[in-house]
C-alpha cells in the first residue's frame, strides 16, 4: 500500500471514485476520479463497473423501502393496518 500525497489525487491502493448514476437506464451522470490508476483505461473501467453496481444495489434496497411503505400506507388508507403500540 502507498502512501497519499496532499492536494490532488492519492497515490494508495484505496481509489476514490464517486459516481452518480440512472440505474435504470445504465448512464452516468457524474463521475469524479481523484485517484492515479495504475493500470490505465482498464482499470478505470473495472472501478467504474464496480461503482455502478454499487448504485444499483443502493436502488434496489431504497426501492424496496419506498415499496414497503407505500403498501402501508395503502393498507392504512383503506383501513387494513394494524396499528402497533410500543411498550415505553
């Protein structure tokens, strides 16, 4: 593992790549490469596929998180909930 140098891009093992994406239509929208890569385009290109499926696993639980609650939400609606008291 190498070290890391102040200011620019870091000289580690460690790549920092944020990435922004539409993961339902596959595209980018922001990808910000502060790390020298070593291996060039290539490597580039796995940390890259590796980002993005990243976001796609983190819109899959959000999905089914906005999924769970909408079907409580409709179930409340329609009077079906069952309501959950906590002992304080």
């Amino acid at each position: 593992a190498g070290g890391s140098s102040s200011g620019g891009g870091t000289t580690s093992d460690t790549i920092y790549l944020p990435v922004a994406t539409m993961p339902q239509r596959g595209t980018i929208v922001l990808s910000q490469c502060e790390s020298r890569l070593s291996g060039g385009a290539e490597a580039f290109g796995e940390v890259l596929e590796a980002a993005m499926g990243g976001c796609r696993m983190v819109m899959e639980v959000m999905a089914a998180a906005v999924r769970e609650r909408g079907a409580g939400l409709w179930k409340a609606k329609e009077g079906k909930a069952d309501v959950l008291l906590d002992d304080w």
